[in-house]
C-alpha cells in the first residue's frame, strides 16, 4: 500500500468501496426474469462486493470492469479465496470503453459507479452494445424529498451538482431507450454497516497526514459522512432495474 495514495489509505482491504450490501444486491437480482445470462458484465466494479454474489447467484463468468487496479486484484484474491475464481474476469479499462471491448452483453450492472462518466452518458454508451430486450442494473445517487437541509443542498452543489430527483432521472431513463422493470432504494443500515464505520475512524485518523492530498480526500471523508447523518433521508442511492426498449 502507498504511503501517499489518499485511495489506497483510505479503502485499502475494503470489501465495500460504496453503500450497498450483499442482502440488497440479492433483493434486486431478484427483480430480474428468472433466466440465463451467458454475458454478465459489472461496471465500476470496486473491489468486486456484488461481483462475488452475482457469481455465485448466477453461475456465470462475471466481467468485472475498473479502472483501479489494486481494487481488481483484491477482488481476484478474493474469488480464489471463494473458491469461485473461474467465475470472475477482471478487466482494467475506463468504464467509458466498455462499447469497445463487449458486444451482445445480457446483464450490465453497476453499482454506485455510472457517476464517474456521467449518468445519462453511461446510460446511452452502454445501451449500444446490450442486446436486444437486454437488461441493465444501475444504481445511481438521487434526491427522494423536496425538502432538502440547507448544508446539505450546499454540500452536494460543490461535490455532485448534476445529482437529480429519482423522478427525474426515470424520465432520463425512458427518454434514452430503457423500460423500467422495478426500482429499490438502498436503507441506511446499507451506508453504515462495514461502510461508513470503517471509513470514518479512517479518515478521522488520516487528518494530520504529512501529505496535503491525503488530508484532503480524510476532509471530504468526514464531511460526508457528517452530512449523511444530518440529510434526514433527503437522498439515497436507487437501483433502477432496466430493460433494453
């Protein structure tokens, strides 16, 4: 682990790089036809959480697509120490690429991830190389009230201002060429649990850090999850659950 990547120190061995639980990833898998999938494809994978349980659940080869390498490494430990290495395919590339690398995908998933390359863009991106009535799992983060705390309006304005309301972004959805099939909103246990507990103290701890970028990225930690506790459930992440129209 570098001493100086803000990354590395403060996600390091995380099995979640994100809110979501393996319960949850289950709970939508489930809103999807009862059918095989022979081309599966996780997008903005992380250290490959959901991968595993899709694997496992599936019985497929997953494609396991990130940018960040030590994040795709981990998840290949992982996977053998699951005994279900045969069932995971790591590929380091921009998740942008993915038209470039796969054709006729059946199930692309991406669990809090589709933001990094814009969420209407990845949508329309991908949709060129699902098949036809193929399906796509996206969650993405979105307002869920009108009502929004004053800091915490302020804090997502700087952090992520193209954020919409779920309505708006179903609207989104369907203007791009997607039928919705179902939607569930992440509960909060989902942010806390092996998530924001361990980040927390982590980043608590990487606030003196001799290195400026290090103290920087612990500062937006912290702040974050401070915002969390005070948003009142004003957000969340939803999953949308998608079929190529």
């Amino acid at each position: 682990m570098s001493e100086t990547d803000p990354v590395e120190l403060l996600f390091g061995g995380m099995e979640k790089l994100g809110p979501g639980s393996n319960a949850d990833t289950l709970k939508v898998l489930e809103m999807l036809p009862k059918k095989p999938y022979p081309l599966v494809v996780d997008a903005g994978c992380g250290s490959g959480r959901q991968s595993l349980v899709l694997a496992k659940q599936l019985q497929t080869v997953i494609h396991a697509v990130d940018s960040h390498e030590p994040f795709l490494r981990s998840l290949e430990k992982r996977a053998k120490d699951a005994g279900i290495e045969h069932l995971i395919q790591t590929l380091c590339m921009d998740m942008a690429d993915i038209p470039n690398a796969f054709q006729e995908i059946d199930l692309l998933w991406s669990e809090g991830s589709a933001y990094n390359i814009g969420f209407t863009n990845a949508l329309s991106r991908w949709r060129t190389v699902i098949k036809p009535n193929g399906f796509l799992v996206v969650s993405e983060l979105s307002w869920l009230r009108k009502d929004i705390p004053a800091e915490v309006c302020q804090f997502f304005e700087s952090g992520y201002p193209d954020m919409r309301s779920a309505d708006q972004n179903l609207s989104v959805i369907q203007e791009i060429g997607y039928k919705v099939l179902g939607a569930h909103i992440l509960p909060k246990e989902a942010w806390i649990e092996d998530y924001y507990e361990i980040l927390a103290p982590r980043a608590k701890q990487l606030l003196d850090h001799p290195d400026d970028s290090v103290r920087s990225f612990a500062a937006e930690t912290v702040e974050e999850v401070r915002i969390f506790g005070r948003s009142e459930g004003c957000y969340g992440y939803v999953f949308y659950v998608l079929q190529k129209a």
